[in-house]
C-alpha cells in the first residue's frame, strides 16, 4: 500500500456567487474529516455573509487582496501573508477590490457546510 496519494483532480464546488473552489483534500475530496485543503479565486467585488464555523481556518493569499471582519475588526491581508482564524469565531470573508484574489484555505476539522453557521 502506497503512503502518498498525489491529488490531481479536486472537486470544483458548484457556486452561484463567481467563485472558483477547487477542494484538494476534505469531506467532498477525499473524505477526510480531519483537513480540507482548497485553492480558491474569489472575483472582484465578491463577498459572502458572516459566519462562524466549527473550524479553524487558515488562509494564504497567493495574488491580490482578500478583507476579513473578524469580530470588531477589518484586516486586510495581500500575497505573501496568511492568517488562522479559531474556530467559533464571527467572521465574513470578501474581495471588495477590482483584482480577483487567489488563495489558498486550510480548515480544521474540514470544512463542513453542516458546521459554517452562515447567516442570513
């Protein structure tokens, strides 16, 4: 049995908003509850409601800009950066600029639509 297994066709997750989620490794990908690794492209001028997840979620920005409200505050990381945000944390994700922005999210456990608690 192999102890490597080289993903080259993640799941596309079907979006209405313009955004490109490609999940590597998770629930959808390889049934892994414990990650879920997944390349995005968020448009300009997308954002999604607040949220606060039963995970913890990494991001790395790759190209472009991406704002975080976490909370009370407004963060706004550019390539190079990255940020974990804890698990039962309010937050909302958007790219209110005129770039797309590409990057990387990391969740812990995986993400999980059940678990996201998106509002409404």
């Amino acid at each position: 049995m192999k102890k490597y297994f080289i993903q080259s066709t993640p799941f596309v997750v079907p979006t209405t908003d313009g955004k490109l989620i490609e999940e590597h490794h998770g629930l959808a990908t390889t049934n892994n509850p414990e990650i879920s690794i997944a390349h995005m492209i968020a448009p300009p001028k997308w954002s999604e409601p607040f949220q606060t997840p039963e995970f913890a979620e990494y991001t790395y920005i790759i190209k472009g800009k991406k704002q975080f409200i976490i909370e009370e505050d407004t963060i706004i990381l550019e390539a190079g950066q990255s940020i974990k945000i804890e698990k039962n944390t309010r937050v909302q994700y958007s790219n209110p600029f005129d770039e797309p922005c590409e990057y990387i999210a990391i969740c812990t456990p995986a993400f999980d639509f059940t678990k996201v608690h998106r509002e409404e």
